[in-house]
C-alpha cells in the first residue's frame, strides 16, 4: 500500500494584524508579552551561551555584547508585540543596523545568519512556554513561528547584501589609496620618509627599483584596458599594478619593464628607486608625447627616440628659425606641401634618393628636384651639418604643428 504524497506545500500561516484580534485573544497577547519581557535576561543568557559554544566567528565580540544585542532584538520584539503590531517593520530597522556593525568587524554573513536563526529558535521556545502557560491559540502561536522563519530567510539575505556594499566600500577605499599613493610617487608630492614608511602596505619594497610608466586613455574603460595590457605583459594580477591619473598621463608603478605590448603605446621609465619614480616618470611623460607626435605605438622609451624630444622643445627659438627658413614654404599651395614632406621624408631616409623616391612613390628625379627647391626656398643647405640639423628639427616641428593649427 503507497501513501499519498502531497503534491504542494502546505499554506504558510500568516500573522494577523494583531489589533484585529478579539479582545480575549489580545488580552492572552498581552499577558504574554509580559512574560516574555521578565525573560529577557533568560534569553540574553541563553543565546550568549549558544554563541559561545557553535559561532566562533563571534569571538571578536564581547559577552556583554553579545547579551546586549540578544537582549535589543527581544525588547523590539516585546515592544512591537505590546503595541499590536507585526515586528517585522522594526526588525528590518534593526537588522540592517546590525548587519552594518557586525559586518564591520568581520564577522561573516553566514555567521550572522546562523546566530539569527539560533536566537529566533530560542525566542520561539520561550514563545511557547509562554503562550502555553497563557493559553495563546495554537494557530497565533504557528503563524508567529511561519513568519519568524520566513523573515529569517530575508535576514540571511540582508545580511549578505550589506557584506557585499561593505566589500565593494572597501575596495573602493582601497583603489582609491592605492591610487593617491601611486599619484603622490609619480608626481613627487608624497615626502621620501612616507614612502619609505607606506610602500609595504602597497606590496612594495622601498630598496627595489621599480619602473615608471606612462601611458593616455580617452575613457576609464580605456585606461583599464590599457592597465590589463601593461599587466598581462609583465606576467601579474592586473589588480596589483599600481596606476594613477598624473596630469594629462596614466602613471604606472612596475616592478620591471614590459618587453611588447600590443595596441598600445607605453612610455618606460628608468629603473629608479621608489624616491626617485617622479624623475623617471618625468621622462617616460617626455618620450610618450614625443612618440605621440611622431605616430609611435608599442613601447618607447626616452633613450630610444634620439633627438626626436627636441622637436617638442625650445618653441620661441623654433618659431624665429621657422619665421626666417619656412615662411616661403608657406605659399604656393600643393607645390610647397610636396617640397616640405619629400624634404622631410629624404632626411627621415637619411638623405638616400632611392628610398624617398619608393616612400613616396615618385622618380628619383623629382626627389632631386624638390630637395634642390628646398634649399632654394629656405636657405639651408643640407651638406651643412647645422644647416642638416636645423631643417630636422622644423620640417618636424611643423609636421606635428602645421603652420595656421
């Protein structure tokens, strides 16, 4: 013979709205809230017991604090009870209070949850000793154990949502200090005595040398991209790479240099000591906007670029110079533009005719022409080394700033 199996749960017992009680049954509620307040002290004592022995993760708090907490939910639920009401409006209140607190101190969101379902365990035990004694009706007493069972679950849950905005604060908190101090490194404002006293907390080794890196975003999923390229290339979490807005450039703290990075453009630093990243970052700023001015990618470092910095230096100079060379260049339209760029590109193929004339796809007798009119319009003649070294330094200068940008 098979038993029935029941195809649905039974129907959970809802609280009622306690002031639509009849008067004998508010009056049992009252007697036993009565009750239940001498007992606090009971109850307070009983779950600081109950903790002591089955939640270690409640070792970080006192006895009197435990008591005091057990004690604080029993005395709202005495007090809502008393005033006819449902509890669980105040109890989320408190709840989340304590969710807060709690989870401050470390105690984890599963441990809040077992210690609430053991305190509401103890609290209904004493609930039916005392709706016993009183005579509460049997059907009062289950919808109270229903709905203290379901908002346990909502407890659990809630518990578990203030650990994860705890977590996420913290790792905001902390990207934020990690990026203050990488900001202050890179940008020598943080005094080398802090340094040397913060850098551990940061997993740095003040004695090491550490690599300054520079780098641009348009965006902040940008920067974190490039942040992820920088890491994977130097083999580590990209979460402990050490980064920061510094002025116009994303600064980088490596532990090393990256050998390639793909689709990127990164400026390398020297290896300096953490004292003395502001120098290195200095420079590797330098030779990221020299690249970008020359249409660089991958990475670059300073040592690398020859005498390309100095197309960015010196602009009164530049502009005298340009003002007695260049001007001419300046008219003429489509002429001049081919004259510049091929006299541009002929020192860029260090003066070989052939090269320049595959470059820019022309015969190598028009190569020859248009260098010729280049030292007829300008003046500067390319056989001599200052003359060479001025029309470098302009026909580039004006490749990065036309003249009327």
């Amino acid at each position: 013979m098979t038993s029935a199996i029941p195809t649905a749960w039974p129907p959970r017992r809802r609280m009622p709205d306690l002031a639509t009680l009849d008067e004998p049954t508010r009056h049992l509620v009252t007697t036993a809230v009565e009750r239940l307040r001498a007992k606090q002290d009971a109850f307070g004592a009983r779950f600081l017991a109950l903790a002591r022995a089955h939640l270690p993760g409640y070792d970080v708090l006192t006895d009197e604090e435990i008591r005091a907490s057990a004690q604080q939910f029993m005395d709202t639920l005495v007090a809502e009870l008393s005033a006819l009401r449902v509890p669980d409006g105040a109890l989320r209140g408190l709840l989340n209070t304590f969710a807060v607190e709690r989870a401050g101190r470390g105690i984890p969101p599963e441990v809040l949850a077992v210690g609430y379902q053991m305190g509401s365990r103890e609290m209904l035990a004493l609930l039916d000793e005392v709706g016993v004694d009183v005579g509460l009706p049997p059907e009062l007493l289950l919808a109270i154990h229903d709905s203290t069972w379901e908002f346990s679950n909502e407890a659990a849950s809630m518990f578990a949502r203030v650990q994860h905005d705890l977590a996420l604060e913290r790792a905001q908190f902390d990207a934020e200090r990690r990026s203050t101090f990488a900001s202050g490194v890179l940008g020598g404002t943080i005094p080398a005595e802090q340094i040397n006293r913060d850098a551990h907390l940061f997993g740095l080794d003040p004695r090491s040398l550490h690599v300054p890196l520079a780098a641009r975003a348009a965006s902040p999923v940008a920067a974190d991209a490039v942040r992820r390229a920088i890491a994977s290339a130097l083999h580590m979490p990209a979460d402990r790479l050490l980064f920061a807005e510094v002025g116009a450039s994303l600064g980088f703290i490596a532990p090393s240099s990256p050998e390639r990075i793909a689709g990127h453009l990164v400026a390398v630093g020297l290896p300096v000591a953490l004292n003395d990243l502001h120098s290195g970052f200095a420079e590797a700023v330098l030779a990221l906007e020299t690249a970008e001015c020359f249409a660089l990618t991958g990475i670059v470092r300073l040592a690398d670029l020859g005498p390309r910095p100095l197309v960015l230096s010196a602009p009164r100079t530049a502009d005298r110079l340009s003002a007695r060379h260049m001007r001419a260049l300046d008219g003429q339209g489509r002429a001049n533009h081919d004259i510049e760029q091929t006299a541009r590109v002929y020192l860029e193929c260090d003066q070989r005719v052939r090269e320049t004339a595959g470059r820019l796809a022309v015969h190598q007798n028009t190569v020859r022409y248009r260098v010729r009119r280049f030292e007829e319009l300008t003046k500067l003649d390319l056989k001599r080394t200052e003359d060479l070294v001025t029309a470098w330094w302009l026909l580039n200068r004006r490749a990065v700033n036309p003249p009327g940008s």
